[in-house]
C-alpha cells in the first residue's frame, strides 16, 4: 500500500515539475515573440562542498565556513539562498577552497552559480 503512495506522490512531483518547466519556456518564447526578453527566476536552493584546508583564511571567512557548518575538507550543505546566505556566500566567494552550485531538477546535474 505505501509503494503505490510513493509511485503516486513521485508521478505527482514528476508532473509538476514537467508543467514548471513548460510554463517557464512558454514565459521565455512570448517574451522573445514580443520583442522583450524574460529574466528567469534565482535559484532558491545552493549546495556548497568544501574543497581545501583552512591554514591562512581570514577570521570572518573561517566565521562563515563554521556557520555552514563546513568544518572539514569535503564536507556539502545544501542552503537555503535568501540575502543573508547570498551575503555570507559573498564574503567566502572571493575565497577559491568551496564550490557553489544549484540544483538543475530537469537535468538531474549540478549547474555552477555565477559569481
């Protein structure tokens, strides 16, 4: 009985999805088809790996790394983005030992945030 929940409730997500994604091209050819362009939506959802040592960061960058709770090499979160996290993704972006990236749902692979 809770297979046949789950297969359903995951046809239901996979629906969703699927009509987000149309709706967003949909968004993007009126747009081109009227002669404006359309701005897609920021990403709401980061994750951020670790990728090297802490020996010479500065205290605010190490503040930072402790309040994402990335204390060791190789450690990921995933991050909820709003203008705190942003900020704090900000203060530690200049710094080349993490990697950000959002979840691309329609392709199932991780897309590089923009700095």
């Amino acid at each position: 009985a809770k297979r046949t929940q789950y297969f359903k409730r995951a046809e239901q997500y996979c629906k969703e999805y699927r009509k987000a994604e149309l709706d967003e091209l949909r968004l993007k050819r009126e747009a081109k088809k009227e002669g404006n362009f359309y701005v897609p939506s920021e990403p709401k959802l980061a994750f951020v790996i670790r990728i090297r040592g802490i020996n010479q960061v500065s205290p605010k960058v190490r503040k930072v790394l402790q309040l994402f709770r990335l204390r060791q090499i190789n450690n990921g979160v995933f991050i909820k983005l709003n203008k705190a996290t942003v900020n704090m993704l900000r203060i530690i972006g200049k710094w080349p030992h993490i990697w950000p990236g959002s979840l691309v749902l329609s392709d199932q692979h991780w897309d590089d945030v923009c700095r």
